[in-house]
C-alpha cells in the first residue's frame, strides 16, 4: 500500500509536535506538513497532494471545523480537541475519527488504522485504471467501459480534478476524464520524462516550449503555474538541461 500523505494541524506548539511524534511511528503515513493555523494549512493544501489532515478544532481566526467547511475538495480529517462536545458535529463533516485531548500514541494508532481502511478503497481502485507496458512508449488508460492506449510522447499535461485527473493529448481536442488521482499518475509515468510542477499538475518535460516569470508555457501554447513547493526541483531541472 502507499503511503498516506497527511498534515498536522495544531496552534498549539506542543501538541503539534506530539501529533508529529506519532506520525512518525506509523510506517504507512507520510507527514507533508505542520502547520501553526488553518491558514498556513490552507497553502499547503493548495500546492501538495494532500490525504488527510489531523487537525484541531480549536483554533484563532477559524475552528477546524469551519476550515473543512469553507473547502471545496477536503481531505480526509482526524479531528483532535480538548473538548467532547464537538464529537457529534465532527461526524457530521464525515471526519474519518475524533481524538479527544490528551489522547496516547494507542489512541492514535486507532485513529491512523481507521484512515489506512478509508484510503484502502480509493487506492485500489486507482491501480486499475492506469498501466505501463515494459519497454512500450505508450500508456493505457480506463476510460468508464474502455481502455485507451496513448503514447506517451503525446501527452502534453494531467491535470488534477480531486478524484480524476484530465489527461491533455494529442490523440483528441477534449481530455481524457479518469478515476484516479494525481499522484497515483505521477508514480506510474517514468520520472524522466514527466515532472509535477504544482499540486495540479503534472508536465511532459518534452512538450515544454518556454518558461517565464509567470510559469512553463507548453508547445500549444498552455500556461502551466510552477506551485512553490516544486520550484527547486524544476529549477534544477533547468539547471541541468540548460546552456548559457
């Protein structure tokens, strides 16, 4: 199974490092972020490949809960406060598990095996929608009854909608619409070849035809946003590939 990618979020210091703490003693999660405030996990959000959150309801500015609310794609979400009287309302938010403060390592553990069983359906059902044939340039893709085989050097972009991806080609004008998520994309294509730039997208390297201040512009003329947390490995790349 891969990994879940989750955040932290805690304005309390200490509780956001124990949150971190026992995050690190689940092999099957991987932390992206900790975050101080809903705001700073609201960035994050809107750049990574985000999971799942554990995230306090009590918080300056916006609660937990009125976070989850105001987004229009929320993660899965352990909710952690001091305060009991919020359990029924945070299952209300089809919140994955609710831990009440102070909660030990067994708690959360408890918490962590209850996502693992939430995520389990998604990922595999994910597997089957898309395969890379050894020694092929070419990828299949399960488009509701039928597989489409498109080769890769036609791929211009995948762009993240939540639950699908669009897979921008040559072989037609409208995209391809598959259940999968981006990540899941990322993973299969060969990294050589296909680089995420941002949360939302994913870039066959080939089809670049310039970079600017505001972005890639591919061969078609495409805008593709570079998202703050992809920015030093795209560097790189240039920095690599580039002359003068």
């Amino acid at each position: 199974m891969k990994k879940i990618r989750v955040i932290a979020v805690d304005d309390e210091p200490l509780a956001l490092r124990q949150l971190e703490m026992y995050i690190a003693k689940v092999p099957f999660l991987e932390q992206v972020a900790a975050c101080r405030s809903a705001m700073e996990a609201r960035r994050v959000l809107d750049e990574a490949e985000v999971d799942a959150m554990f995230l306090d309801i009590n918080m300056p500015d916006i609660s937990g809960m009125e976070f989850v609310r105001s987004l229009p794609e929320a993660p899965r979400v352990i909710f952690t406060t001091a305060y009991s009287e919020y359990a029924v309302e945070g299952f209300r938010v089809d919140a994955v598990d609710y831990l009440l403060k102070p909660f030990s390592l067994a708690d959360f553990l408890a918490a962590a095996e209850r996502l693992r069983e939430r995520c389990q359906p998604r990922q595999q059902a994910e597997g089957g929608t898309l395969s890379v044939q050894p020694g092929e340039d070419a990828v299949f893709f399960k488009v509701d009854y039928r597989t489409v085989r498109v080769r890769l050097s036609e791929i211009r972009y995948v762009e993240s909608m939540s639950e699908y991806v669009k897979v921008w080609h040559d072989g037609a004008p409208a995209p391809l619409l598959v259940l999968i998520r981006l990540k899941a994309v990322q993973e299969r294509l060969p990294a050589d070849r296909f680089m995420r730039v941002h949360r939302s997208y994913l870039v066959n390297l080939s089809r670049i035809a310039e970079v600017g201040r505001e972005g890639i512009v591919l061969d078609d003329g495409t805008n593709i946003p570079v998202g703050d947390l992809y920015r030093q490995e795209f560097k790189d790349y240039l920095s690599r590939t580039s002359l003068g």
